[in-house]
C-alpha cells in the first residue's frame, strides 16, 4: 500500500495550493533536523510529500495513481535525502515573504534554496533601507510643561550628506552600471551544505544592491550618502505634557540610506520640580495655612495658582486637613480647553507665645 501524501502532510484531499503549501511550511518548521527534536526521517518524508501535493501535474498523477504511479509510467515520487528542496525552483515559486522565519531556520541565507518570487525567480533587490529611530531628552520647567512651548532642541545625529545630497557620488561623477551584479543588484552562487546543492541569492557586495557603481564616491560621506553632524531644530511640547512623558517626531530621526525615509525620534520630557506647586495627573495641589480666628469665624484668602491669585472663601467652623476645590485651575490637557482642578489643603495654624490675657481669653471660650 502506497503512502498518503495528504495525511502525511495533514490536509483534505479537496485541500487548495495555498493550504497545502502552509501546511508544509508549518510541518518543515517543527521537524527540521538542525532544530531541537526535529526528526530526519519525518522531514524527507514532508519533503516528499511536498514535491508531489506542490505539484499540479505530479498532484493529478497522484490522485490518480497512487503513490505507486511510477510503475504507470510517471517519473516516480521517491526522494532520498533533502535534494526535493530542488523541486522548489523547477515547480513551484514560493516567495520568501510565505516562509516567515522559517529562511532564519536554513541558517538565515536571506534568499535560500533559490526561491523565486511572482516575478520569475529572480529575487528581491533590497533597496535602501529606513533611517533608524533615535531616542534623546530634554529638560523643562514646571510652568513650561503645564502651558507648553516651542524648544530649540540640539542633536548629532546621521543626516544627508549636502554635498552629494544622499546619492554617495562625487558630484559629476559618471554612473555605471554594476559589473558584479550586471545591474541585477544580486549575485547568485552555489553552495553545498547538509540539503545538497544549494543555490542562494545574495545584495551584491560591489554595488549594495543598486545595481550602480560610480565613477568616483563622495569625498565628504565616503558613498555612503550619510555623515553625523550637529542639527538644530525647533519642537513643539504641548501643554499638560508630565514628567516622563515621550513625544514622538516622525521623520525626525536618522537619515535613511540613499533617498530612503528618515527614521523617528523620541523625546522623553523631563520637567524640573516647583517649590510651589505638586502635581497629580492634570490637578495641582497646594496647602493653605489660615489662623484660629479664620477656621472658626471664617474669611476669603488668595490662593496662588498655574493661572495667577484665585480668591477662597473659607466658611465658618472649617477643620484643618480639609480640602477645597477650585475648578478648572488646573493643568489644561487635551485641545487645551480641558483642565483638571487645584486642590488646596487647608492648615489651620496654632499661635505662639501667647499673652496672658490672650490664654485666659482661649479658657474664657473653652477653645
């Protein structure tokens, strides 16, 4: 009895090219042998079974035939060792994106085994790549991060060159075309490993994938299209932003290689304590010290906030420790039209050094 491909690989016989091939990634990711308990035997068996399923004619011969349809006159579908890996370039075309970490599997080869892409096996030229993100920090005042305000901020960081503005030529320098790569900005070798035969595909060391040489490279950038310098740049922090927090600026990070996008930068705000103020979120607290003679009889005191002198009205037989909200004279957050509150504390102060008439006073009232 021949063996069944479509079990040995988990699918319905009604199974499509797609589940098929998922379900052979998936299996050729957990059985491979260069991983922990992967089993040689169970793999070429995978391997196998791929190299018919993966194949519409071979698959139509198989459905028909069985396993055995060699004896019928077919090519046969028996694989010894790892060489069906061939089968992917001369069948079907897997591009690199379907295999997700399972290139990093094979040893991280970017292109292994030759896999071609929808475009006829040719590989993908890896273009310039995205400036990195970079992370810097900046220093405000209390009242600086409560209303906001526009800072000059100073960076070194990787920029594009001004002299050749990003290209890595010399400027008048003749453009030709990669004799390495023949333009290609690839270069393909063969190399024998534990599978056989492999043939990988690789960025062309000479021209970094472009495809393009130069006549001469930039002399202030060396080719690189890139140089680190001081830049000075002015940032919005907008109001309410607390100690701690990160604004992101995108495009304000590195410079990207050759014309290819700046990265981002992250800037984490540190706001300098006030000897007035204490901050809760968005509310601000104050205490507020008030006599005897105000806690019991009661008064209006000024109560300094963010938004300048408020007026209390404390009422008659207030405790001291209670607290008193004034609405909205807080940190404004949001659009700006928003804001928390001011909570102030009240202490209720206790004389010193009192007269004697004073203290006979205090029994007189039994206070």
């Amino acid at each position: 009895m021949g063996k069944d491909y479509y079990k040995i690989l988990g699918v319905e016989k009604s199974a499509t090219a797609d589940e098929i091939k998922r379900a052979f990634l998936k299996l050729a990711h957990q059985h491979h042998p260069d991983k922990t308990g992967g089993k040689d035997d169970k793999f070429k068996e995978i391997n196998e079974a791929y190299q018919v399923l993966g194949n519409a004619e071979k698959r139509k011969q198989f459905d028909q035939f069985g396993s055995t349809f060699n004896s019928a006159g077919g090519n046969g579908f028996g694989q010894s060792g790892y060489g069906g890996f061939g089968g992917f370039q001369n069948g079907m075309n897997i591009n690199m994106d379907d295999l997700g970490d399972l290139g990093e599997m094979f040893g991280g080869l970017g292109d292994m085994f030759g896999f071609g892409s929808a475009r006829g096996g040719q590989g993908r030229r890896r273009g310039p790549r995205r400036g990195g993100d970079i992370e810097a920090a900046i220093t405000i005042d209390f009242m600086e991060a409560i209303f906001g305000l526009e800072k000059e901020v100073t960076l070194k960081k990787k920029i594009v060159c001004d002299k050749c503005g990003g290209t890595g030529a010399e400027p008048g320098a003749k453009v030709e075309t990669c004799t390495t790569c023949a333009g290609h900005g690839r270069v393909r070798r063969v190399q024998q490993t534990i599978l056989g035969n492999i043939q990988t595909e690789t960025t062309c060391p000479a021209c970094a994938g472009e495809g393009k040489i130069f006549s001469q490279k930039c002399s202030a950038c060396h080719g690189a299209g890139t140089v680190y310098d001081t830049v000075k740049f002015k940032v919005k922090i907008p109001a309410g932003v607390n100690n701690g927090g990160r604004i992101r600026l995108s495009g304000y990070g590195e410079a990207g290689e050759k014309g290819a996008g700046a990265g981002d930068l992250y800037l984490e705000i540190k706001v300098r304590p006030s000897d007035k103020f204490e901050r809760d979120d968005y509310d601000i607290l104050t205490k507020k010290e008030i006599t005897f003679s105000q806690a019991a009889l009661g008064d209006k005191v000024e109560i300094e906030t963010v938004h300048g002198l408020v007026e209390l009205k404390i009422p008659e037989g207030t405790q001291s420790g209670i607290v008193f909200k004034l609405k909205n004279k807080g940190v404004p957050y949001g659009d700006g039209h928003a804001k928390g509150d001011h909570l102030v504390t009240v202490v209720i102060k206790t004389p010193k050094n009192l007269s004697k008439k004073q203290k006979e006073a205090l029994k007189d009232l039994g206070i």
